[in-house]
C-alpha cells in the first residue's frame, strides 16, 4: 500500500515569525515532519498553496478535488485547516471517489511546543490505509465521517453533529 499526503496550509503548517509575532506561511514543514515519523509506507508528498482555511475559495476547493481524482493511491490524508475543513469535506464526499480520503490539522501549528500537529497526522495516516472508501476527518483521536462532523470552537475540538 501506499499512502499520498496533500498539504493545503492550515494551522499545522504555519510558522512564527519571531519579529512580529505573528503566524504565517513559508516552506511546508511537510517534508521534515515525514522525515521525523518514520513511517515505512510509501508516502507521496503533493504540497498545493498553503491557505488559512479561511482564506479558502471554491477554486481551492476544486483544486483539493483535482488532486484527489489525479491520485493513485487508495489512501490520500489531506493537511487542512481546522475552520473550514468540514467544507472541504463536504465537496469531497458529494464527488463519491473510490478512495479513504481523510482530513487532518492541528489547533496548534507543528513547530509550536505541545503542537498536536504530529500526533494527527500519524494518527490520519494509520486510519487511512484501514477505512473503507469515503471521506473522514481524523482529528485528536476520533474519526469522523465527513457529513457528521462540527468544530467545536470553545473546546477546541472536532465532535459528532
């Protein structure tokens, strides 16, 4: 088996800029990531633009889409922003691919002590490989299907509807 991994942005991948304190995006930390998990699975890195998720636009969407159908791989994991995954989700699961496609971020960006960024992301890759085709969001330890999935925002966590 092998596993594809599409970075769109989101939290997981931003960067600090000590400077101004700010977060935003530079070079994925994809590639050092994989490099530091070890897996043993063949992984197919595809990197799209980085994106806030909520910078996200239906072209962008497609774009998510495009990657999926172009893929040859039964497994995809998705790095997504957690504000508008659910969304991306949604178009995903209506196209009805042949594929485990699963979504995953981080509430806190890798590089961040305490980041939950490497834990989802193992996490989605193991359940990916195991899933019946269909499209899921793998957040903190829970699957979910994509049309039964909310983020709670006082919480901080992904939950049923």
């Amino acid at each position: 088996m092998s596993l594809r991994i599409i970075a769109t942005g989101g939290t997981f991948d931003k960067h600090y800029d000590e400077l101004t304190g700010k977060l935003g995006f530079a070079d994925s930390h994809l590639p050092a990531v994989l490099a530091r998990t070890r897996m043993t699975v063949a992984v197919a890195l595809e990197l799209l633009p980085l994106l806030d998720s909520l910078d996200m636009q239906d072209a962008d969407r497609q774009r998510v889409l495009a990657a999926c159908r172009a893929a040859g791989e039964a497994a995809i994991v998705i790095i997504h922003g957690t504000d508008t995954m659910r969304e991306t989700a949604a178009v995903l699961g209506a196209a009805a691919l042949n594929q485990a496609i699963v979504l995953t971020g981080a509430m806190i960006p890798y590089e961040i002590a305490n980041s939950d960024a490497l834990f989802n992301l193992g996490f989605a890759a193991g359940v990916a490989q195991v899933l019946p085709p269909g499209v899921y969001v793998a957040m903190n330890g829970q699957v979910f299907g994509w049309d039964n999935v909310t983020k709670n925002r006082a919480a901080g966590v992904f939950q049923p509807l």
